[in-house]
C-alpha cells in the first residue's frame, strides 16, 4: 500500500538502509553512468525556485553513484496518480532510465515524493514535513538516493499502482522557465485601484476606488469579485438639486493568459448599483418630491493587461464599459413641470489602473 509520513532528516538514515536491497552490489563510485543508468526527475515550470533546490540537493547525493540525473520541464502533471505513473513509465522507456521521480512541491511547509521504477509498475510515495526548503530537499534527496541503490541493486521499491492510459501527446522538455512563471500556481489574489468612468454629458467623470478579490479554479479562469468606493454625483436644474450615492458591487469571470512577465485577460462582470437618491430645492418657491434608492444592473466586459513588478505583486490596466441594462432618467416634479435633472449613457467607458497582490 502506498504510505504517507512526516519524515525528518533524522530518521532518513534508517529509511534508507531498510529500502536498500541485501546481498546486491553498488556500482563502484565515481564510474560513468552507462545505457539504462539514468535517472530522470519531473520538474513542474511553475515551481523553478523549489525544485532548484532539490535539484542541487539530489545532485550532491548522486555524485558517488554511478547514474546521471537529467531534469525534464513540463507544464503540469497529471491530476491522478496513475496517469502520472504511465507518464513516468513513459518517459523511462523513451530514455532508458533506470528510474524517474517527480515532487509536488506546491506548499512551502510540507512535500510530496514520488519515486517510480517503471518497468516495474510500482512507486514509493514519502510525505516530508518541516520548516524549510533547504531541509525537506536534503531529506528528500535522501530518499532518492537510497531509492535509486535499491534499484540498481536488483530490488524492488513502493507499491503497485494500476497504470493509466498512456497519453498521446509530446513531452515537453527544454530549459527552466522564468521565475515569474511561479505566479501561474498562486490561487488568491487581491487588487487595489483608481477607477474613472464616463457616466453622463452633465457629469461626465467620476472618479472612485476599486478593490476586488479573485480565486483561480483552473489553468486559465478565475472567479472575481470587488467592490466600487464612489464619489457621489449631482445635477442641478431650475432650483432643483439632485444628488446620487452610488455603491456598485459586482462578480464575474476572467479568461487569463501569461506572455513572460505580462498577464493578459479578458474580464465578464455583473454589476449591481445600489443608488441612493436624494432631491433637494435651491431656490425659493420650488418644492421637490423627496428621493428614494434603485438598484441599476450592469453588464462589465473588459480587457485588462498586469505587469509583475516583484514577485507577487504587478501593476494593471483594465479597460472596458458599463453597459446598461436599462437607461436611467432622473426626473423631478416642480411647480413648473417635470424637470430632467440627469440621464446616464446606456454604455458608460470605464478605466481601471492599480496594484494586484497574490495572497495565497
């Protein structure tokens, strides 16, 4: 059965001689690695910092062993374990490797080994739990270490898992990717910024604060929603004032794509506007009837462009409409007649500019 434990680099000596096969030779240290002495690691181009680390770390533990790692960059693993040991097995065959490990390095206080001996169905799953990088990638190169001299031993190491069907597709190999590639792994993010639409030919501009937060749920999509802090509009005609407070919340989708360090997007939102109306004469003899509160819907597309200025942090421009859902006419009673006192574009421009933090 496949087993999951807190190891610590204390216990890894013991570890490592009970998964070493008895009565089986080594090679001689230092020998040249010959055909099927290669061993292969799987490292995702999201996790660069990491697995450099565990990369240095194996590579010290291997130099006194007769085999070579290579390092192969892919995009993503499997989602399920089977499917990620037929890649395993696939690899190994195209290559000749003796054995290939992968690790799900995605939290910074706990990893993930996984070691598999293709051809023989089978993998070593170890859990390592600590408070740094450095220490869990020198107790996970341990593990493969011991794991590798049981191999080439002639034993057998893990539990046998039921492989999956072999994917069709290329693996994708080559140099490690930019550090920035990390953030296409984080999964919240918060945005702070300046908002500016044009509402209206009588109150064209009105400037605002916009924050809003957004959850990855796939490679490409996340959910958003935010929050618009306003200034009030007003309009005054024939001795009658009207003043609106506006509080738009919204919640949509975006379709996101990373060029480098650029992050290009395209946003969908829903936006409710809750309007608070108040009338009020400015003039003597102009009686008014008091204001009220309305909810305006909104449909938000929009394009938006990041640049990661720091790791974690970027700077964004976001551009696109308010399109109405029905048109909003402010009308007013008065001794003299309905008077007109503000009517909103039925497509009002929006611009956005301002800071996007990764949280998690």
């Amino acid at each position: 059965m496949i087993g999951k434990r807190d190891v610590s680099i204390a216990t890894l000596a013991a570890m490592a001689a009970a998964m070493t096969v008895s009565g089986a030779a080594a090679s001689e240290p230092g020998a040249a690695p010959d055909e099927g002495r290669a061993v292969v690691m799987l490292a995702e181009r999201g996790d660069t910092v990491a697995a450099g680390v565990v990369i240095r770390a194996v590579q010290a533990q291997l130099s006194d062993v007769s085999v070579a790692l290579h390092v192969i960059w892919i995009d993503a693993l499997a989602a399920d374990l089977p499917s990620q040991i037929a890649k395993a097995e696939e690899i190994a065959n195209g290559s000749a490797a003796l054995a290939v490990f992968w690790c799900d390095l995605a939290r910074a206080d706990r990893f993930y080994l996984y070691f598999a001996a293709p051809k023989g169905g089978r993998v070593l799953v170890r859990e390592l739990a600590g408070s740094g990088t450095g220490g869990m990638a020198e107790a996970l190169a341990i593990i493969v270490r011991s794991s590798v001299e049981a191999v080439l031993a002639g034993g057998e190491i893990g539990a046998v898992v039921a492989p999956a069907p072999r994917s069709a597709g290329p693996v994708e190999a080559g140099p490690p990717p930019s550090a920035g590639a990390g953030r296409d792994r984080e999964r919240l993010a918060m945005t702070v910024g300046y908002e500016l639409d044009v509402v209206s030919n009588r109150s064209p501009v009105v400037h605002s604060g916009a924050i809003g937060l957004s959850v990855r749920i796939a490679e490409h999509l996340s959910i958003r929603a935010g929050y618009v802090v306003s200034e009030p509009r007003s309009a005054e005609e024939r001795g009658a004032l009207l003043e609106l407070g506006r509080h738009p919340v919204w919640l949509g989708g975006s379709a996101f794509w990373r060029a480098g360090r650029l992050r290009l997007a395209v946003d969908l939102a829903l936006q409710l506007d809750v309007v608070t109306e108040r009338v009020r004469a400015t003039e003597a003899g102009v009686a008014v009837a008091s204001g009220g509160r309305e909810v305006e819907p909104s449909i938000v597309p929009s394009f938006r462009v990041a640049a990661e200025i720091v790791r974690r942090v970027a700077l964004f421009l976001s551009a696109g409409a308010d399109v109405a859902l029905h048109r909003t006419r402010y009308v007013v009673s008065t001794p003299n007649g309905p008077v007109e006192l503000l009517s909103t574009w039925p497509v009002r421009p929006r611009f956005v500019a301002g800071l996007e933090v990764a949280l998690w």
